[in-house]
C-alpha cells in the first residue's frame, strides 16, 4: 500500500491503464478491420507504458516479482503490438505469443499480495483462460483474438485486473 498521495508517474500508469482497458475491449468489439488495429495499437502502447512505470515502481519497492510480472506483461504486449497491423488471421502465432507471456504475467502479479484480493483473483482467472487460449493456438488451432469463448472470455478478468493495479496506484496514506 502507498505510504502517501499517488505521484505524476503514477497518474500516468492509471491512465495508461484504463487507456488499455477501454480501447483493447473495445477493439474486441468492433467489425472494421482498420478501426480494430487502431484501437489494439493505442491500447498496447498505453499498456507498454503503464507497465513499464509499474516495473520500476515496484522494484523500487523491493516486489520482485511483481516487478517481474510486469517485464513480462511488456514483453506479451510487444508481441501483440508487433502483428496488430497485420490483421486477425495474420496474428494468430504472435497473438499465441502474446496472450502466453500475459498469462505468466497475470500469475507473476497476482499471486503476491501487492493488491487487492479481487483483482487477484481476476488476475488468476485470467491466467488460466490466457494459457488455454494460448495451448489451443501452439497445438494449430487457428484462434483468432476475437473469437468466443476463448479468448473472449479473459479479455474481462484481465480489465478487472488492471481496475485493481490502478486502485493501488491511486490508493493514499
């Protein structure tokens, strides 16, 4: 828990964060191929941010592994980022990628006690469904991000997750 008011580096990641949240669920949503990959870009590149100050913040806290978890998170969404362009059938190996070091990241970040237990516990779940989507995918099942219902079904318990990060991030003494 914080030990005083959030600091300017900790706006940002929240609302990197929620930038995250909203465009990447409601890229999920949306027919045209154009508008999708716009709204999936801007969303990784406000996750990539928000994680990036997450990683730093908690290693300066001394979480490790919550640090960790966050490098991760980076690394999947750098994956998901790189194909975004290339359209649905395109991303599927990226995609299988990305949604795999999501789920390692999800377990990395929750597992610890760094925040809330019902994010946590979003944070679990999510893992859980991410790392079936992602067997599905490394087994030549053609999963594309949008189908139903996986990966669909993660896409609400990663968002809860990040609800969680930023409540901690907002969280003061």
């Amino acid at each position: 828990m914080s030990a005083s008011a959030p600091t300017r580096l900790d706006l940002v990641a929240a609302i990197g964060l929620a930038i995250g949240g909203a465009f990447g669920l409601a890229g999920t949503f949306v027919g045209e191929a154009a508008v999708r990959q716009e709204l999936w870009a801007i969303d990784a590149v406000g996750l990539i941010l928000a994680t990036s100050l997450l990683a730093i913040r908690y290693f300066r806290q001394g979480n490790d592994c919550v640090a960790a978890g966050f490098l991760v998170f980076i690394a999947g969404e750098t994956l998901l980022l790189s194909n975004t362009a290339a359209g649905l059938a395109a991303s599927v190996p990226s995609f299988g990628a990305g949604v795999a070091l999501w789920s390692a990241s999800l377990l990395m970040t929750s597992l610890p006690k760094a925040f809330p237990v019902w994010s946590r516990l979003s944070g679990i779940v999510g893992a859980i469904l991410f790392a079936i989507s992602a067997g599905r995918i490394f087994w030549g099942e053609q999963l594309l991000p949008i189908s139903a219902p996986f990966p669909s079904l993660g896409y609400p318990f990663l968002v809860l997750a990040f609800v969680g990060w930023i409540v901690r991030l907002l969280e003061s003494a």
